[in-house]
C-alpha cells in the first residue's frame, strides 16, 4: 500500500511489551483530568462586565454539533442512538487563548480565563442548516470535524471551538461526535462505532451539501475518525453521490486506518476534485500502540514521505501526504500534532475551489515548523485549513 514496508518486515511483539506500552498510555492519558459533561452548561453574565467576551477583549465563537450518541441527562455518553441530536453553541474564547490549548471552565467559570458555553441551543436538521448559512458572513464554507479515538462528546465540542479561533478560518464549525466509548480501553469498541456510525455522517454530509448555498465542505478528521470518514466517502460513491463528493475537501490528521485497506478504500472512492490531504508522522506513538493492536500492521499516519514509494502512491491516488512532525504535540504522544496546524493557517496559502488543484499538488512533503514546506517544488502543503 501506500508506501509502506511489509508488514512481515516488522518483529513480532511480546504479549509483556503490550502491557507495558498501554501501561504507559494509559498514565500519559492519565496526566491531566479530563471535563466533564458540566463544561458544556451556559454561563450566564451580564452584557458589559468584565467576564462579558467583549467587554474583556475575547472573541464570540457559534458552533454547530452533530452526535448519534445516547442522552445522558443534560451530556452525551456512549451509547449508540438511533437517531441524530444536533445542538448550537455560541461561546466566549478569552483574550489570553493560546494556540492549540483548550481552557476548560471551572466550577465559577471565569470567561475571561476560560473557553465558557454562554448559549446551548437544541435544533433539528432543517433548522440546524438554516442556521448555518444565516450566520453573519457566511461564505458559503462549512468546517466539519470529526474526533477520533478516547473522545467524550464536550471534547470534541472544545476541541472544534479551539481549531476554530486558532485558524481564523470564515468556515462555520460543525462537528460530528460518533459514540466513542472516551476510555482508553475502548478500541476495539471504538472501531465497532465508527462502522455503527457510517450512514449518519453520510446523511449529515449530504444534507449539508444539498443546500445550494453550501459550496464547500472542509471535512476534517482525527485518528480514527479518519477510518469513520473514509469509509462515508467509499459509501457515497457506492451510492452514486458525486454530488457530495464534488463539494467536499478532506483532510486526514494522523489517520487510524490500516494502509492495505486505505489502498482499497481509495480504489473506490478514486480520486477528488480537491486533493485528499493525509497529515502524517512517523514518530506518532498512539499510532505505533495501534499498528501493534492490529498485528504490527502499519497505519496511513506514520507514513514516511521520504519514502520513495510513498511518493510515488500519493501521485497514483490523488492524495496529499504532509509530515508535520516538527510540529509540537499537546498530548506527549505526538498525536495530536493536528491541534498546533491550525494556528498556522493565516501564514499559509488557502486550498483552491473544488476543481482548481492541479495534478503538481499531489505527492508527499515536509511541514517545517514555521508552515513553510520542504523537499517540494511547490509550496502546497499549507493549503490545509484555509479554505477560500
């Protein structure tokens, strides 16, 4: 597959080191305190004061999420549900964020320290989409984000807002939360979810893309939901939706998909009118404890695209490979290194209109830590979270 050295090349793993290595995940994981369900009730103040995001210097943030997880008094847990919930949440960013941080509220949520919910509103589809291209200045964009692995649904909500602010993008935020069972234990259950919630995301991404006033749809995914958004796109072209498929730009950060079955998942979805942009690294450590999960079978985020071969696929396929290892990673495993990538949007180029990309922005390539691309004849890489 796309690069990537045989499987029978890698030693085999003792069950010892296994335990060992989760161990270790699961302390790293472990190091900070994770929010909970409460982060996500609104907050009210007076229009003014000091905690007012204005007043204070902030910035107001609307986002729009999207889950198939079950209700859990006033949060989400992971349950499976039959039905999509979708929900509108305007929040105050304080002045003093930083790039790729998320500051969670506390019990007296400050608004001036901390990203605060100061509406929370419940929707359905039809409304939701009105919603959407009634925001002010909307350029007919929509960013859609989809978590992966060990997620809790106010995660994935704080986690959009944070890109959002970071990368100063026009495009409205929605975010699809799939009922990942947020425990480090949860994997294999993980995986299950993700086949569970295939027919969702593809009702979500077609009922966004039937609006003419929707041009495009930034469809970005992390980990595994990286595998949840490859096999939509394979069932929309299965089902004859090129239309969907016309509109959307999809971006992979550190993919949690096994290479052989990217290669057949890309033999049906074929090729886009807008490059499929894989951000890879090969000193992803998350994805080393997968790869041994799956029998020392290497994932599509640790491809190395110094890698002749890798080259040589990325053209084949259509497909984008970026290494942004030298970017910082919050989370000690150099996984998350997709959260630093969306402060450097402004410094960057923005990726053309569905249909503008040209067979020369396809292949594989280095992001420095500046956003600037190496080992490239064409400064390309940095079209990733900008869209025009």
């Amino acid at each position: 597959m796309i690069a990537i050295r045989a499987a029978a090349a890698m030693p085999r793993v003792r069950p010892a080191f296994l335990i060992f290595l989760f161990s270790l995940l699961a302390t790293l994981g472990g190091c900070a305190s994770r929010p909970a369900a409460s982060v996500l009730d609104p907050v009210s103040l007076a229009r003014g004061t000091a905690g007012d995001a204005a007043a204070s210097g902030g910035k107001a943030l609307t986002l729009f999420a999207v889950t198939n997880r079950e209700r859990d008094g006033d949060g989400f847990d992971s349950g499976r549900a039959r039905a999509l919930t979708y929900e509108r949440y305007r929040l105050s960013i304080p002045a003093a964020h930083k790039p790729a941080a998320i500051e969670y509220p506390s019990k007296k949520a400050d608004p001036t320290r901390a990203m605060t919910v100061r509406e929370r509103r419940a929707l359905d589809q039809r409304s939701m989409v009105a919603a959407i291209i009634s925001q002010p200045g909307f350029d007919g964009t929509i960013g859609l984000f989809v978590h992966g692995f060990n997620y809790r649904y106010q995660e994935g909500v704080f986690r959009l807002a944070q890109m959002a602010v970071d990368s100063r993008s026009k495009a409205t935020p929605v975010l699809f939360s799939w009922p990942s069972e947020g425990a480090l234990s949860g994997y294999l259950a993980d995986r299950d979810a993700v086949l569970f919630s295939r027919d969702d995301l593809v009702s979500l991404m077609a009922a966004l893309a039937e609006t003419r006033k929707v041009r495009q749809i930034l469809v970005f995914g992390h980990s595994m939901g990286g595998f949840l958004i490859m096999e939509s796109l394979r069932q929309l072209r299965l089902t004859d939706r090129g239309d969907v498929l016309d509109k959307l730009t999809v971006i992979l950060a550190a993919p949690d998909i096994d290479a052989d079955l990217f290669r057949r998942q890309m033999d049906v979805v074929g090729r886009l009118r807008s490059p499929l942009v894989l951000l890879v690294s090969p000193k992803d450590e998350a994805l080393a404890a997968s790869s041994l999960l799956s029998g020392s079978r290497p994932r599509v985020g640790r491809l190395d695209v110094e890698d002749p071969k890798v080259r040589e696929t990325a053209k084949a396929y259509g497909v984008l490979v970026v290494d942004i290892t030298s970017l910082n990673a919050p989370d000690g495993l150099g996984h998350d290194r997709y959260a630093s990538l969306a402060a450097l949007a402004p410094q960057v180029s923005a990726l053309g209109r569905p249909g503008a990309a040209t067979p020369g922005d396809v292949g594989a390539f280095i992001l420095d830590a500046a956003g600037q691309v190496v080992a490239s004849p064409f400064t390309v890489a940095g079209r990733i979270l900008a869209p025009k």
